[in-house]
C-alpha cells in the first residue's frame, strides 16, 4: 500500500534499513546511505537553509541525489534545476519560485543566478556533523517540464504525491539495485531514485558526460537489479555491443508510448526480466505499469471506482485523479492544473482497439522526440520567418529509433513552378534557420514544399493528433 | 529493387550527409564500426532511418520484431539489403 505518513527523505531511506550496505553510486564518486548518518555533503551548512526556497542546480547527479535527501523536510521549497535548462530561463525561475539560496557542486554561481542570498557548496566528499539530522517541515518539491513557449513550466510536488505509487520495504535477500537512463531531476528519473531509497535499494546515477557503454558497463558491475528508460534510451542501449553487460530481473520503459517492436525486443534481449511500461507524467503522477508484454493497456483500468488511481477518456485524452498528481503550477500563466472534478488532462490521445487502450500522439500535435518534446507552433514560426514562406506545418514523423522526428511542409510564397529551379537553396537556407535558432531536435528532418495546407472553417491550420 | 552496392552506398553517404548535417566527427566507416562509437547520436541515426525509408522505400526497424537491434556498421548495412531484396 503507499505509505503517505514518511515525515521526510531521510527518514523513509533511514526506515528502509541496512544504511551500510545501499550505496548512491555516480560515475566519479559514491556515497553509503551510513556515511549521511553522522555526516553531510552540505559542508556542514544545512541550518543556513532551513525553512528557504532552495534551487539545487548541481552540474553532476550524485550531488543533486545528496542535497535532497539532506533538504526534505528541512527547506520549505526545493527547486530540481534540470541539467540543461536554458540559463535565460533562470531569472524567471528564481524569481516564481522566490528563491533565496542555491546549492551547486560548482565553486561560483552561475550566469542567471545574480542576487542569490546564500550559495551552499554541495560535494560527495561527506564532512562529519554534530547532533543528527531532523526536520519535519513538509517541503514543496518543483519539478520543471517544458511549456507551451518554451518557457518551462514549474510543477509543485510533495514527498507523498511523488512517492505514491511505490509501496516500500525491500527485503535484504533481494535487495534491489536501481538504476536509469534518466537524469534523476526529471520526474522520471526521481522516480527510480525515490524508489531506491524508500524500497530499501541502492541506485547507479547516469551522467550526462558518460557514454552509453561505459554507463552500461558500469551498472552491469555494480549488479544492477532494476532499470528504467525511455523506449528511446532502451533502443539506444540495445545498439550496444555492451548490453549485455547489465542482467537486470526488472526492466522499465515510461516517458514515451511503448511499441509493441521495443518490448519485444527487451523481452528477447534479457529473457529473465520482467519488463514492464508505465504510464507518468510530471503533472499527472504515476498512473499505472503495464506487465503483460503487450503495448497499450487493458480498458479495464478506464472507469475503476475507488482505486488508487482513477481514469477516464474524454475528449480523446486520458484523464487522471489521484493522490500522486502534482498540487498545481508556480506561476499564474499556467492556470489550473486540475479540472472540477480534481482530474489532470494528460494531452496523451488514445484509443480503443478490442479490450486494449493505445496511445496514439499528444493532444495539438506536440512531437515527442526521444523523450523531448516539441511544439509544432514553436518550428513553424522559425520556418514562417523566411522571406518566401507563406506558411508551413510542423509535423510528426514516426521513427524506429526515437519514436518521432520533425517534419516540415511548407508552402512558398511564389508560385511553386517559378521557385522550382532555388528549391534545394530554399531547402538549405529554411534548414540553416531552423539549426541556428532551435535545438537539434526540433529542426525537421525533413522539409517538403506543398502547394497548399488545409485551414479550418475557423481558420486554423488542421493537425492531426497522430 | 536496390542493388547490394546501392545500399551499401546510400547508407554511406547518408551517415556522411548526417554527420556534416549535425557538426558530427564521423569515425572511419568499416563493417567492424560499433554504431554508437560512430560520433553519431540517437537523433542522427533516426534521421538516417527515415531518409533511408524515403530513398530506398524501406523501414528494416519496423518490419518486425525478430529483427535485432543493429550494433556495427556491417549489421546495419546488412539489415537494409535483406529488407531490400
């Protein structure tokens, strides 16, 4: 059953047992769950931050695991920076979420950070402390996830809303051995780390500056138990010549739709794994995981009453109401983050096919490429920017290896047979635009030129969901 | 139907293509080459995959899924001239 009574982090990892033994294992330093007992990574500076709204933006991953386990129930905000939020973002940030201290691995804060009352230096070098550890003030958690604008959406959490959907208390015969492909300050990757710490586990962090194999090798000789990814990380590591290296008994697959190929494929590759797909998103929580091998997930789970966790299409969408949906945004833009009735519209469109529900795109068209998302809106405004574009369509385009890439149709403002001798110029310069404006994965793969796009009776360009 | 040595080909110069495209290094192209050792990333080779399906009419990847990942140049190479023939 979830637990909703953990008074903090530290105290549920603590609950969990065998501290000696369950280790956070990064990729140039680790630290037992024993050392935190009597020691900090905070340089002995934790009461400087009690009761503050603490940004934690750490260039590594194991101490941005250890300032948090430190800080719940002790800051009243902890805001998880992820790794590659842009630095112009930062100013707004700091400001919605008042932020008045930043913890960081780095010697100096940043670009964006100006004014910033208290910087606390975090290292996985554990310094000794005096009396142990308390604090019982339950702490706000933002997670960040891109928005409409590109200007990032900040989601407000808590301990228990996060840890909902994990049920805790491992036994020491099977102590588990977390890890992910996921960076742990995405809701995806706080799931495993969280996991890993209220189950009793210990936990491999990726890092950004690791390779596929070397991160693969490293986990397979740390024993990993348990692994998560996108289906785009797991396509990735199946490329491998060091997949094999890791023998989990537990394989997981979240953040993008799950195909019935890439299932198939985990389930040849490690045959002695259970491999399960869950559906998450960082406004809607955890809402179920997918154990049966097949893509999609039976239409029994739609329209349960009473169940931790309630579902219902409308509009095409799924709709989801639980104890583990986030508590609302920071910041007025964004409005409700819950309609009437207290259920989050996931924007993820799906379908019935017989007794099983699919996934089949997100709502208004927003591409999922490997995992990051891009609005089509965003794109296009890029391509309409050149002098001979009358206007374009940003599209999906279903891939094998990263679910979805980018698509452009666009129509030129002269007349196609006049432009038809400076198409491929045209082409170069509408792509040059794109890869100095926008992230890679938002420019398209491909550009087609159309005569014509279809318009709404209201006037909008018609998308499809798919 | 494409000949063995236009695919073989068509996948060089489209992993060349990319890697120019992306401000990828691209590593000395041989059978032997682990893909992810290649200097390219996830997003190169999902370009490469989707221009290959539009000049060579094929998608190897989702044919089926008895079809295993490829992990060298010479897999990947190999997949598109069974798909092709």
């Amino acid at each position: 059953m979830p637990h909703t009574d953990r008074a903090s982090l530290w105290s549920a990892a603590g609950a969990a047992g065998r501290l000696s033994e369950r280790a956070l294992l990064g990729a140039e330093a680790s630290v037992t769950l024993n050392e935190l007992v009597r020691g900090s990574s905070l340089g002995g500076r934790l009461e400087e931050l009690r009761g503050r709204s603490v940004l934690v933006a750490t260039r590594d991953q194991l101490t941005a695991a250890l300032a948090l386990i430190e800080l719940d129930a002790v800051a009243s905000r902890l805001v998880l920076c992820p790794p590659d939020l842009p630095v112009t973002h930062l100013p707004w940030v700091m400001a919605t979420a008042g932020v008045d201290a930043l913890v960081s691995d780095r010697a100096a804060p940043g670009p964006g950070t100006p004014g910033v009352r208290t910087f606390v230096t975090c290292t996985p070098r554990i310094a000794p402390v005096g009396p142990e550890r308390n604090g019982e003030r339950p702490t706000e958690w933002i997670l960040l996830t891109s928005g409409t604008t590109g200007q990032p959406k900040m989601v407000v959490h808590t301990l228990s809303s996060l840890a909902g959907a994990i049920s805790g208390g491992g036994t020491p015969a099977n102590a588990a051995v977390w890890s992910t492909f996921y960076d742990i300050r995405r809701y995806g990757g706080l799931q495993i780390f969280l996991r890993a710490l209220l189950g009793g586990g210990s936990m491999v962090l990726s890092s950004a500056e690791e390779s596929t194999a070397d991160f693969l090798i490293r986990a397979g000789a740390r024993g990993v138990t348990h692994i998560s990814g996108t289906p785009s990380h797991w396509r990735r590591a199946l490329m491998s010549p060091f997949a094999h290296r890791i023998a989990p008994r537990y394989v997981r697959l979240s953040g993008e739709i799950a195909d019935q190929a890439i299932l198939d494929h985990l389930r040849a590759f490690f045959p002695k794994a259970g491999v399960a797909h869950a559906f998450a998103s960082t406004e809607a929580g955890v809402a179920f995981d997918v154990g049966d091998g097949f893509a999609g997930f039976p239409a029994g789970l739609i329209g349960q009453q009473n169940a931790d966790v309630e579902m219902k299409v409308e509009d095409g969408s799924l709709r989801i109401r639980s104890a583990r949906t986030a508590t609302r945004y920071l910041g007025d833009e964004d409005g409700p983050l819950v309609d009437r009735d207290g259920f989050v519209d996931t924007g993820d469109m799906v379908e019935r096919r017989a007794d099983r529900y699919h996934f089949v795109g997100r709502r208004g068209g927003i591409i999922n490429v490997g995992g990051s998302k891009v609005h089509p809106e965003e794109v296009e405004a890029v391509i309409n920017g050149h002098p001979h574009v009358r206007m374009s369509l940003v599209r999906t385009r279903k891939n094998p290896i990263t679910g979805a890439l980018v698509v452009a149709d666009v129509v030129l403002t002269e007349e196609l047979e006049a432009a038809n001798g400076r198409v491929a110029e045209l082409e170069h310069e509408i792509m040059q635009r794109c890869r100095e404006t926008l992230s890679r994965h938002k420019v398209p793969a491909a550009i087609r030129f159309v005569s014509a796009l279809a318009v709404t009776p209201s006037g909008k360009l018609v998308r499809h969901d798919a | 139907m494409a000949t063995t040595t236009s695919v073989r080909s068509a996948v060089t110069s489209g992993f060349e293509q990319v890697a120019r495209e992306q401000k990828k290094t691209l590593a000395p192209l041989s059978d032997g080459l682990v893909l992810l050792d290649s200097g390219l990333d996830s997003l190169c080779l999902a370009i490469i995959v989707a221009r290959l399906e539009d000049s060579l009419g094929v998608d190897p990847f989702s044919a089926g899924s008895d079809v295993a990942f490829p992990v060298t140049l010479g897999d990947f190479i190999k997949l598109y001239e069974d798909a092709a023939h």
